[in-house]
C-alpha cells in the first residue's frame, strides 16, 4: 500500500509534467506563427525587388519584349500594372479595389489585390 506522501508527490509530478508540456506547446506554436508571418514578408520583399529589377533591366531598351516569370508572395493571387500616362479604360470585371486604387491616381506604380507597393 502507497503512502499518501507519495501519492501527493506523484500528483504533484504530473502538474508540473503538465504545466511543462502546455509551454512547449504555446511557445512552439507561437514559434511557428512567427516564423510563417516572417517568410510571407520575405517572400513579398523577394517579388517587389525581383519586379523592380525586370522593370529597371528592361527601361533601357526601348521596345524590346523580355519573358519575366515572377512568384506573387502567399496571400495575393493577382497583380495589376497600370502606367499613369493616360487615365485607363477599365472593364467591369475589375478587381474594385484596384479600381478604386487607379481611379484616385495615387501614383501607385504596382497594385496588388490587398496591397500596393510604392
């Protein structure tokens, strides 16, 4: 038969086990969280240097046509281009908030569909 002293230290150990492994737990998923959040910024900064690279190695050349393959960052699924020269004709099937985004001429040179770079 146990002793109640170490039943009390048995508890007492299984607290502190579980008190232990819930900490791991948040600490590592916040880990992760961070981590994930921090790739999606750099994944975003690698596309507006990768296009501002293509844009500025091809400004030169006046009518040439250069093929630029280019990975739009996680969360946007589009990217539009507008050239402020002259006041566009825009479709219906527009994205609105890109055509909000033309429409005000902020001078945005490269929108994305929740994002505009400068």
């Amino acid at each position: 038969m146990k002793k109640k002293s170490q039943i009390y230290n048995q508890i007492f150990i299984y607290i502190l086990t579980i008190i232990l492994i819930s900490f791991i737990l948040v600490y590592g998923y916040n880990a992760v969280q961070n981590f994930r959040s921090r790739a999606e910024q750099v994944s975003c900064l690698k596309f507006r240097n990768d296009m501002q690279n293509a844009v500025e190695s091809i400004s030169s050349d006046f009518g040439s046509v250069k093929r630029k393959d280019l990975q739009l960052c996680a969360p946007y699924s589009k990217a539009c281009f507008v050239e402020n020269f002259e006041m566009p004709v825009l479709d219906n099937n527009i994205d609105p908030i890109i055509k909000d985004s033309i429409l005000s001429n902020t001078g945005k040179k490269y929108l994305l569909s929740r994002m505009c770079f400068a």
